[in-house]
C-alpha cells in the first residue's frame, strides 16, 4: 500500500508498506504539490515490473571480494 504524507517542511511524501506493516520504499524526497507525489507513485507502478537488478555482490564476488 502506497501512503501519501506531509513531512515537517510541509512537502508531500509517500511510502510503500509491504503487508506485513514494513516500509519497503519511500520517495527520497519531498514534493511540493500533492499531484506531483501521486505522479511519483504512479512512475514507480509503471517502472518497476520491468525494472532491472543491478546484483553488485556478484560482481564483488568476480574479483575475490
């Protein structure tokens, strides 16, 4: 579930909570209108099924480390 939120410099936000309560992504950043925090969401639903993994320990593991 997406959760839209004002911080302490009055700028919108929003969080991603899995089921289980957890927040497991946020916006990283404040919005100054409502409308573009929901745009915000909707870029993440729209980018994320088809969203890469960048496995940095693979390559770490490539070089011994």
């Amino acid at each position: 579930m997406f959760t839209i939120f004002t911080d302490t410099a009055g700028e919108y936000r929003w969080r991603l909570r899995a089921a289980n309560g957890r927040i497991i992504a946020d916006s990283a950043e404040g919005y100054r209108s409502k409308a573009d925090c929901q745009a915000g969401i909707q870029l993440v639903k729209t980018i994320a099924p088809s969203a890469s993994v960048n496995d940095e320990t693979e390559a770490r593991s490539a070089y011994g480390r």
